[in-house]
C-alpha cells in the first residue's frame, strides 16, 4: 500500500524564499557598488598654491577625472567654475576644488598688502600663515620700542626673489590681511615701523 508523500511545511519554503531574495540583493548591491566605484566624474583641481582672496584662473587649474560617488556634487566641474571666482581660503596645489571654498569677489573679506620685512626665515612660501610683528621707532630715531604682533593669522601670497641678500636687507612680502586689518598695517608702514615675519606662533 503506498502513502502519500508528506509535504514540507510551508514555512520551510518562506524561509527558502528569503534566502534567495537575500543572496540576490547582496548580489546586486555589490555590483551595484562597483558600478559606481568605476564611474568618475571631471572636477577641478588646483595646480598651483591659491591663497585666499586670490582670484581663480583656469590657468591655476586642470581637469581630473575622479570617483567621488555621492559626494562629487560638493567639488566644482569646468562649467561651474564663474569668471572672477575668488578662493575664500588657501587652496594646495593637486587639491580639488570644493565648492565651499570658491566665492564671488564681494564675499571676499581679505586683501592684500605689500610689505617689507627686515626678517622673513628662509622657506616661507605662498600658503603659509605668518604672524606680522611691527616695532615702532622711539624719538630719537636711533632705536625701536618693543616688538609687538600686529597681524596674528596673516596668509604670504608671494615672497620677491632677490640675490645676494644681507641679513639685515630688507624683502618685500605680499600679504593676505582681513580688510579689518588693513589700516593698522598702513600705519605701521607709514610710520616707519620695523616690520618682521615669523611662521605663525612661532613668536609668542
């Protein structure tokens, strides 16, 4: 006499079901993973040193092709970039550009100012922050009254190339001031102040 085959419960073959669909969604998540992985988008990137307030040219960039995945709307495309853009701050050279620090010129609050700096350290480059320190002449004029920063965070955009320095010569440096700053440094310049350049807190 033959018995009729037992069936298999019905929630073994849910459970069966599951596991499909859950090997089937890691699948396509993982292919999914590596789709993105391999698309890249352009962006900008910098190939120089930018300091801030500087305005941006395209001769300052080039086009890379990255993979950023779900953050590359945060960096800036060729198309993106508006004529007269300036950087909000410093910008390395190879870094790309984020759209966080790239501004229009009437969002900029620095300047810059030319000084000259009877002590700058040999290997102070554009992008690096200085402190500027000033001493004012005493009224003999033979003599200076105690050093004192005048600029705490002060950025150097450019140091002027000269030959055969002495070292009590005296360098022209451009500098990248907040605009708040710009008339205690004119003062000093005009006042006759000794001006000096230290890496920032380097002097304190």
């Amino acid at each position: 006499m033959m018995h009729p085959r037992a069936r298999r419960p019905f929630f073994v073959d849910v459970r069966f079901i599951i596991g499909i669909v859950l090997v089937i969604v890691s699948v396509v998540g993982v292919w999914l993973l590596i789709s993105s992985s391999r698309q890249t988008s352009p962006v900008l990137q910098a190939t120089r040193t930018v300091v801030s307030g500087e305005v941006i040219s395209s001769a300052d960039l080039q086009v890379v092709e990255v993979g950023l995945g779900a953050v590359t709307e945060s960096y800036l495309a060729p198309q993106d970039l508006d004529p007269g853009a300036v950087a909000t701050r410093t910008l390395s050279k190879g870094e790309l550009l984020p759209r966080s620090a790239v501004g229009s010129p009437d969002e900029a609050r620095t300047t810059t100012l030319v000084v000259s700096s009877t002590t700058i350290p040999a290997g102070v480059a554009p992008g690096d922050v200085v402190e500027v320190w000033h001493a004012a002449p005493l009224e003999d004029g033979r003599a200076f009254d105690k050093p004192r920063v005048l600029v705490a965070d002060a950025v150097v955009a450019s140091v002027a190339e000269a030959e055969g320095m002495l070292a009590n010569s005296r360098t022209d440096v451009e500098l990248v001031i907040d605009r708040t700053d710009v008339a205690a440094v004119l003062t000093a310049i005009t006042g006759g102040d000794s001006i000096s350049i230290v890496p920032a807190g380097s002097g304190s």
